[in-house]
C-alpha cells in the first residue's frame, strides 16, 4: 500500500528506473498477492519468498537474499517502507553496501520498547539518508534523535494516495452488501498483534468483547493467520454473532471500512484510514506511533480489556460518524512530493 502511489509516479518518470523486491514476509494470498493485483503494482522485478520465521530467521533470510540483487543492481536509492522486518533488513543492506537509503513513513514513535516495530523504525531511521515522514511529529522526533534537518522531508502520508486512488474501485464492487450488512450499521475487526493474541485469557476477554458488541450490530472480522492459529490454540469457539472471514483484499476491506459504524483494530494503517474517512476507530493498545490520529482524528486507545473495550464501542457508536480530519498534507499527493525530492530536489509541492 506504501509502494504503489510510487510506483504510479515513478512509471510516469522517462528519467527513473524503479525495481521492485517483494521480501515474501507477507506471503499468504489473501494478505499479498491480492494487495499487488487491487493496487495496480507491477509484478515484481524480485521475490525473495522468505515466508514466516522467528524475528532473527526472517531478518537474515532477507538480509542473506537481497545482498546480491544490490550488488548487481547498484542502485542510486534503496527505498524501504513502514516498520517490518524487511523494513530494517533491507535498510541495512544498503547502508553496509554504500547505497543511499531512503525511508517512507519515518519518524513515526510508540516509545514502546517491546515492539519489535518501534526497533524497527528507530534503526532504520538511524541508518537513512532522507527520511520521508507523514505527520509533523515525526519531524519532531527525529530532531530530539539528532538527526539533521536537511535530511528530514515533511511530505505527508502515503497510505492516504492509496486510499485516495482506490476508493472509488472499492464502493464499485459493494462489499457490504457482498458480506450481507448492506443497509445496516456494522462494525469491522482486525487483530494480529502478539500483545492481544498471543496470551489466551487476553485473547479470551477480547473475543468476549467483541460478541457482546455483536449483539448490538453485525462484527466483520477478517482473521490475519496468526490470529486464527491463536484462536483455535486457545480452544475458542466464537459466537455467530462475530463472523470470522478469511483475509480479504485491499479493495473490499477498504469498502467495508468506509461504510462501517466502528472499527476495532490494532494496526496502525486502519489508525490512518479511520481519520481520513472519519469513521470512529478503536485501537486496542497502550500507545501508538500515530498520536495525530487521536489529536486529530477519530482514534481512541483502549486497553485490551473486556469491559473497557466493550464500553469504548458504546460510546463510539453513540457519538456517530463525522467529517473527515483534514490532517495536513494527508492529501493523496505524498508520492509526487516524494519522488520531487527524489529526481528533482524539490523540497514540496
């Protein structure tokens, strides 16, 4: 989702040869496959197929595999995007090769040490030469961290062109009415991250949550494989009244997002998407890398707790829909800013 308003720009450009590498971390159909074909990416040029490992396999297998492709491609710019494995792996490839790193959505802080994301990001944004970042505070940040100005580019968020640039295929295809709550107030979940699923009584309390919101209104809930393997390790049997799907793509997800009364999420791109589209947003954590999303948009953090996520759904449901944030320069124009200071070092647009 963060490559692909890139790739448009950059497909545009006679001056610019763009090679794309897909590490293979997001391996499974639903979740990657899809998301290159709804978004319009090219096939790429590179696919390492690392698939699922611990944090130090993974973080090697790339390592070990895009070495050579460096080696053979110098490039002039290594871009990396967000704040996974391949994220850091690739960054320091680069940056042990002498090829310039660029870093799209840097800056970004949860100073929440027991993320891996957040030792993701603080390396990886250590390791740049530009750092490309979606919201102001990560220009802060990356000041308090010493990191020199003229390194730092203010361009906006660019899971904001996908959206912008998808949104219109995705009320195409009616994905509410293709789930069956079409006409009717409903609620979108998804949760992945090891915090919430990982010990079962949190997953259990949860899951208790999200059927008691259910017997309010329908809960879609898209079950990322990690998740699922949690759920039938924990023995859980959920409800009817929460429906558990299969991945989805990019477009329907987006389609039912738009429509939805509440989301109940833990990922930080459904933060962004939330606020954009004014639509009210649960994140179940303690902190996030996004805080303009709760200052300026339509987040609310909840701890992963029974009673206090089922009465967050409550009193979003009751305070309704509104307009979208209009956070600053979250406008669908972020890849055009990126590629101006990539080829024509022009600082904005």
């Amino acid at each position: 989702m963060k490559l692909a308003p890139l790739a448009r720009v950059l497909a545009t450009r006679s001056d610019a040869e763009h090679v794309i590498v897909h590490t293979g971390q997001h391996y499974d159909t639903g979740m990657s496959e899809s998301f290159f074909q709804d978004l319009g990416i090219p096939e790429p040029d590179h696919n390492l197929g690392v698939g699922s490992a611990s944090h130090a396999q993974q973080t090697a297998g790339i390592m070990q595999r895009i070495e050579p492709i460096l080696v053979a491609a110098r490039p002039d710019v290594m871009l990396v995007y967000g704040d996974v494995n391949s994220t850091v792996a690739a960054a320091l490839v680069a940056a042990k090769l002498g090829i310039k790193v660029a870093h799209v959505e840097a800056g970004l802080r949860s100073r929440d040490w027991t993320m891996p994301e957040e030792i993701n990001r603080v390396v990886t944004d250590r390791l740049s030469d530009l750092l490309f970042t979606p919201s102001r505070d990560g220009n802060d940040n990356l000041g308090a961290e010493g990191v020199p100005p003229e390194r730092v580019h203010f361009v906006g968020n660019i899971m904001i062109d996908s959206l912008v640039h998808a949104l219109p295929a995705a009320r195409a295809r009616g994905p509410a009415k293709r789930f069956a709550v079409g006409g009717t107030r409903y609620a979108v979940v998804t949760l992945h991250r090891p915090s919430n699923v990982d010990d079962p009584d949190v997953l259990r309390g949860l899951v208790g949550a999200l059927e008691a919101i259910g017997r309010e209104l329908p809960v879609i809930f898209p079950v990322h494989p990690r998740t699922r393997a949690r759920i039938g390790a924990a023995d859980l049997h959920p409800a009817s009244q929460l429906r558990l799907l299969e991945p989805i793509g990019y477009l329907d997800m987006l389609g039912l997002v738009e429509g939805a009364a509440l989301v109940i999420t833990d990922s930080g791109g459904l933060q962004e998407e939330t606020s954009f589209l004014g639509v009210p947003c649960i994140t179940v954590r303690p902190n996030t890398e996004r805080p303009v999303t709760c200052t300026h948009g339509t987040n609310r953090l909840v701890a992963p707790n029974q009673g206090a996520l089922v009465e967050a759904a409550e009193g979003a449901l009751k305070s309704g829909r509104r307009q979208s944030a209009g956070i600053e320069r979250w406008d669908g124009r972020t890849a055009e800013r990126i590629v101006g200071v990539l080829l024509d070092g022009e600082e904005y647009r």
